[in-house]
C-alpha cells in the first residue's frame, strides 16, 4: 500500500536522540528574520560518520545536538 506517517518532524529536537538541540535558528520560528546570536552549532565540526547517522527525511531540517556531537568525539 503505501509508507505509513511518521510524527512530523520537530526542528528544535536532535534527529538522532531526540533531546532539545538548543538550535537558536529553529527557536526564533519562521516569523523572526534573523536571531541576534549565531546558533552554537555554526562554530561545530560536525563529523562525516555523525551526519550519516541522521536519517534522510531530518537531513538539512534538524540539527544534531551538543551531547551527541559531544558522545562521537568520544566514541
């Protein structure tokens, strides 16, 4: 038949565990312009083999959060 529907996808949650990704971009919403501080994850080095594990339908529409950018630095 056809692909069963997910819950939508939440900006503010980290694809990967779920937890508030802090992300200030998707926290101000769609009616605010610009934020006035530059979100934490623009000064990240997000890891080639951490953002695979994002799932396609997150990809470039949820950021991952510090714990699990943290956690695969320690891996």
């Amino acid at each position: 038949m056809g692909m069963t529907q997910t819950e939508p996808l939440d900006p503010c949650r980290c694809p990967l565990c779920g937890a508030s990704n802090g992300c200030v971009m998707a926290n101000a919403g769609p009616n605010t312009s610009q934020s006035t501080q530059p979100c934490w994850c623009t000064q990240e080095q997000f890891s080639a083999q951490l953002l695979q594990q994002v799932p396609a339908t997150a990809k470039n529409r949820a950021c991952i959060c510090q714990a699990c950018v943290q956690s695969s630095r320690n891996a």
